[in-house]
C-alpha cells in the first residue's frame, strides 16, 4: 500500500490567513524532490517559493494560477517515493504538515481562515517571521535565498512570474536580458509596452502568407445609448444601484490584506484628528519636503513621547519608544504599502531619503522583506504629492498616531505692514483618543509645525 501524505498551506508569515498561487512549478503526475521548488505563492507582502516537504509522485494540487488558498488546507498531496530523501513532520521548517486528511479546497470561495493552534509565546517568537522574506523560505536548516527557476523552459524570479500574470504577458516570448538568460521586471515591462509578447495573441509568422484581397465590410456602429424611450420620454437604462457593467472580482495579496486592515482598524480605534497648516517661507531652494517632515515628526516625538506609541486595548497597556520608526504610506497598482523608516531619529536628512528610496525600490519590485513592513511606531502619509489638502487618515494598531502631509499651496500670511505670499503645507494628525489626550495631540502637531518653519 502506497504512503500518501497531505500538505497542507503553511502560515507564510505573520498569521496570513491565505496566499494566492503564482505559479505551479510541477503538475499532477511529475515526481519532486525533496525542499524542490512546488509552488510560487502571493501574499499580502511578497512572493515566495514554496519548497516540497516530501518527494514522490504529485497526486493532486490545489488549484490553478490566480486562486486563492486557505492557511491550514490542502495545497498538494503526494505519494511518498521512501527510496528518496524525506524529512520527519515538522522537521526544520517550522510547520507541521501531517498526514490528516485535507479540507475541502476553496480556492475562488470566500472561507473564513482556520484558527491558528494555541502556541506557546517563546515558540511563536522564535518562528515568527519564519518563510516571510521575499524569495526566502526556511528549508531544513538554512534559508534559501530567492533564485531564478526555470519552469516551461523560462528562468525568472517569482515576483517576475507574478509581474507578468498581471500584465497578461507570455514570459516564455519574452526576450530575456538578465544574467544567464534570466527574465527581468524590466523585460516584462517592455514587453507589456510594446505588445510583443500578450498572453493569447499569436506570434509573429516566420514568412508573411500572401495578402488576400477582400470586399471591405462596412463596420456595424455600436447601438448609441440614449435617455429617452421611443415615445420620447425619460427613462433610466438601469434601475438605481445596478452597476451597468463590470464583474465583481475576489481581492487577493497587497489589496485583500489591505482590506482586513483597515476594518479591523476602523473596529478597534477611536480616532481624533487635528488639523493645521505649517509655514515653509524660509526654506531655502532644494529642501526634501519628505525629509523635513521626517524631521518634524523626529522632533515632535522626542516633545510629546504618547504619540510615539504602541497601545493594547485589550489589556489597557502603552508602550512607550524610545526610538522612531516611521511608517511610510507607499501607493502602488497593487495596493497600500507601509515599509518602516528604521532609526529614523538618528539619520541625516541624506541618510532618510537614501533609505527612503531604498524601500520605495523594493515595495516596486516586491523584493522587500516582511519584517520591513511591520513594527513601526508612527506612521507619516505624504499624500499631498497627488492632490488634496487635509485628511483623516487610519490609525493601523497598534501604533497610536499617523501624520498625513497635504499639497503645499500659497496663501496671503498676515506680517508686519502688510500682507506676504507664504508657501504653506497642510498637515492632518490622526491619533487614537483611547491612548492619547487632545492636548498631547495639539502639543504634537506644533511642535511639528515649529520645527517645519525653521529655515535650515
């Protein structure tokens, strides 16, 4: 009697309830390896490769690229060959797979996630970030670093295959221009612009077949939409609240987590905000406006330490930080992103843009580790470099405070024997009443606003 054994999706870091399939790198029937790689899965905050537990013959998978997968229920099921190399359940990766039978598959249904077992808190922290950082999980007793594997003949990292899902292109017509023939972010993009190589469309023909000369067919112009019915009177097309067109679509990584986030902030918070404008007339030419408002938070954090913060509504507690770390509001296509500005009280104003770009880089890629998007203690959101003035943004626990920059504008300032064009940036601080007192908020923001206004 054949050995089967059940893998089940393991938690890829931090308590996600589920990951979304990239790409399979085997298929029903092929043999695996041992720690080779199965799958390549999206989550919340990267894309990672994830290992065979076992090797023998692939009996069964989860589902296809796009669908969603529950933490804690059947990703693949295999047949144990015992004459290969096989690691004992919860050997070295942190996770134990078991040979219980597997929940039912939902890959495209909305399931509530499993709750996770009770573990002790010093086997929790030491496991907590395992298999979190991108391109890397733990396998046996080192962690593999991220690595081009080919699949259908094309090397490409996984954060490309899952590029190039998104931009609906065909990576095996992509020209590779990375090392070793591995396909790019860059690659993708190009040919994303250009069209060579769209997922469906049929390649070019080596020898043009010879033209065919055809009747022209007079194109039948699309039914123009009107107001009115035929008797000339006023009617709608759709009753009130049916959407006219579009399909609903299921939420998945950055996006799906972003939505768990924020209700679960908006149930948890009790949010206050105050609002004011700072004046930057004396700034010289050439001041970083992200710096300076790095800066000013800096500053106001050593003022008014309640605002730099964790709090615990459950059991009434405060942590207060001695450092600064910043959480800075990134918008990508896929989502919200919110990397953490560490030590931000000890960098220059050079050293925050370095980090700061650095960080942008690898939200834009998908290269940057989880453990870079939490355990921040303040957040800053520089919306204004779109649009809009003030704003009432969310306090994500279990940080108390978020500070959020609108568009500078100029405005007539009030100075002696006249009136003066003064350049001024809108500032809106969010802090929950639950943890911090309006006073403490108001002390907060002007000591920003004081700092904002010095000249250097």
């Amino acid at each position: 009697m054949s050995d089967t054994k059940t893998f089940l999706l393991p938690d890829l870091g931090e308590g996600l309830p589920d990951a979304t399939i990239v790409e399979w790198a085997v298929k029903v029937g092929d043999t695996i390896r041992l720690d080779d790689t199965l799958v390549s899965m999206e989550t919340a905050k990267a894309v990672v490769e994830v290992p065979s537990p076992v090797s023998g013959k692939v009996l069964k998978l989860a589902g296809a690229a796009g669908d969603i997968v529950v933490t804690g229920t059947m990703l693949a099921e295999f047949e144990l060959d015992l004459s290969q190399p096989q690691r004992a359940d919860g050997q070295d990766t942190g996770h134990n797979h078991g040979h219980a039978a597997p929940a039912a598959p939902a890959p495209a249904a909305e399931a509530a996630p499993a709750k996770p077992a009770d573990t002790k808190p010093a086997e929790a922290a030491e496991r907590a970030d395992s298999g979190t950082v991108v391109g890397a999980m733990q396998s046996s007793d080192a962690v593999r670093s991220e690595q081009a594997v080919a699949v259908g003949g094309v090397k490409a990292m996984p954060a490309v295959r899952a590029l190039a899902r998104k931009l609906g292109v065909d990576l095996s017509r992509v020209r590779a221009t990375g090392n070793d023939g591995v396909v790019t972010n860059d690659d993708v993009k190009r040919a994303a612009a250009d069209g060579s190589a769209k997922v469906g469309s049929a390649p070019p023909a080596a020898v043009a077949a010879p033209a065919v000369a055809r009747a022209p067919v007079a194109e039948t112009p699309a039914a123009a939409r009107s107001t009115l019915s035929q008797a000339g009177r006023p009617m709608r097309t759709q009753p009130p609240g049916v959407a006219a067109t579009g399909q609903p679509e299921q939420l998945k990584g950055v996006r799906r987590n972003m939505a768990r986030v924020m209700a679960d902030a908006h149930s948890k918070v009790v949010p206050t905000t105050l609002a004011d404008d700072a004046d930057i007339h004396a700034w010289a030419p050439g001041n970083d406006i992200t710096g300076r408002l790095v800066r000013a938070i800096v500053a106001a954090c050593k003022a008014v330490p309640a605002l730099n913060a964790w709090f615990d509504g459950d059991k009434l507690t405060r942590t207060l930080h001695p450092h600064v770390d910043i959480g800075i509001a990134v918008d990508t296509d896929d989502g919200l992103f919110v990397p953490a500005l560490r030590n931000a009280d000890v960098l220059d104003t050079r050293g925050v843009r370095e980090a700061i770009n650095r960080l942008r880089v690898q939200v834009e890629d998908r290269s940057i580790p989880a453990s870079e998007l939490t355990g921040y203690t303040i957040s800053l959101s520089n919306f204004g470099m779109f649009a809009g003035r003030y704003a009432t943004p969310v306090v994500v626990p279990p940080t108390v405070a978020i500070v959020a920059a609108g568009k500078g504008r100029h405005q007539m300032t009030p100075v002696m024997g006249g009136f003066e064009s003064h350049k001024v940036i809108p500032l809106s601080l969010t802090f929950d009443h639950r943890a911090c007192t309006g006073g403490e908020a108001a002390r907060f923001l002007k000591a920003m606003i004081d700092d904002l206004a010095r000249a250097d």
